[in-house]
C-alpha cells in the first residue's frame, strides 16, 4: 500500500484521524500522521525530519516556504480556530462572556492549564499580560509541555484549561465552556503544503486537494473547527 508521510499540528488531529480514514478507502493510500505543536514540527523540519505533507499555523507554513522547505503553489487554507476554555465533566460554567468576566473566571480558578509550544499558550501568555494579570495566574498555573492540557482537568491539577477548541475536544471527561471573546483573539489559522523534497508528491498533492474540499467541511466544523 501506498503511504504519505504526514506531520501535523495538533489542532487538526481529531478531523484528521476521520479524514485520513475516508480517504485510505476512497484510494487505498495510507497516511502516516505525526501530530505535535507547530513550534515542535518546525524545529523538527528544521533539524532534517521527511515529510510529504505539512498541516502547520499559516505563519509556520509561510516560514517554511521562505526556506524552501514547502513549495508555495501548494498552500492551502484549511480551517480557521478559535481559543477556548473547558472544565471538568459536571464542574460549572464560569462566565467568558466579555474581557471582565474572563479576567474574573481565570483569577478565580485554583490553576489554570495552558500549553508552553502551542499557538494557544504563545497567545494566552501574551492575553493574560495584556489583561494585567500574568504574575497572578503564572504564580499557580499548570504548564503543558506538549500535549492536550483538558487532560489536567480530569487529573484534578487544575480548573480550567486554555487550547484550541478543536484540542479541547480530544479530551473526554471535559466540558467546553466557549471561545475566549472574540474581540481579544486573532482565530489560527490551519495550512497545509507539500514539501520541496516529497517522496510521494502525487499522493500528497491527492491528499491535499481533498483537505481542501467542500466534502471534509462537516467532519472539520465537527472537531471545533470553522473551515
């Protein structure tokens, strides 16, 4: 069978492991999906790593097409997501509703998850200085590495939990309260882009033209995602 080498941002792993489903049946090739942060996959690709395909932010698809790591004509928009919060299965839904309500939610919770390499946790980092509240959050805050931090609501090591919502998601056990207001975020946005050096340019170019079609809009706005 026919294999794509495929890494991914982890915003995109839910729709992605569906699509990638749909599409082995429909062509008989299989995707070989790695999924990590954007910041983890550009050092990777950085450091030499093969891909055929790359699902990355649009600012970490851009980069690579300046070093002449993606070929431009590839690029395609995917989807569009927005920053959300979550709580345990059960626990109450704080008020997001508006910057005073979030700012009273976040310094209420006994800890609050957010990731260290995700485009998420790079822009809470930022909101929570910019909302004048950074040392008091960070004082007891639950840093993520890598990985989903919903999964720190279900261990009890915090309250509430900052991620894509298409991330918040994967976690079962959790309850999504809602985006952070959307007059304080700049929605990610998903790309995807063959590499120069593809070994499977044709398959990934299929791949790709399917990423971008009308048909995977459902199973992507199904994930958290607006395409």
């Amino acid at each position: 069978m026919e294999k794509i080498r495929m890494l991914s941002t982890l915003g995109l792993m839910g729709a992605m492991r569906s699509l990638s489903a749909a599409f082995e049946t429909a062509t008989g090739i299989h995707v070989d999906a790695d999924f990590a942060p954007t910041l983890a996959l550009l050092k990777r690709l950085r450091a030499g790593e093969a891909a055929d395909l790359v699902i990355l932010t649009r600012e970490g698809l851009d980069d690579m097409i300046g070093e002449r790591r993606v070929i431009a004509a590839s690029a395609a928009d995917l989807a569009r997501s927005y920053v959300g919060l979550a709580v345990r299965k059960g626990a109450p839904h704080p008020d997001i509703a508006n910057e005073a309500a979030l700012r009273k939610a976040l310094l209420a919770a006994r800890s609050v998850a957010y990731s260290r390499l995700g485009a998420s946790g790079v822009y809470f980092a930022q909101l929570i200085v910019r909302m004048g509240i950074a040392d008091e959050i960070n004082a007891r805050a639950t840093i993520v590495e890598q990985g989903f931090t919903a999964e720190r609501l279900v261990s009890g090591e915090a309250d509430l939990a900052v991620q894509q919502i298409s991330e918040l998601k994967q976690v079962g056990g959790i309850e999504v309260i809602g985006p952070v207001p959307h007059d304080l975020q700049i929605p990610a946005v998903f790309s995807a882009g063959r590499m120069v050096d593809a070994k499977q340019a044709e398959a990934a170019d299929r791949l790709l033209r399917y990423l971008a079609s009308p048909e995977v809009v459902p199973v992507l706005r199904q994930s958290g995602l607006e395409p």
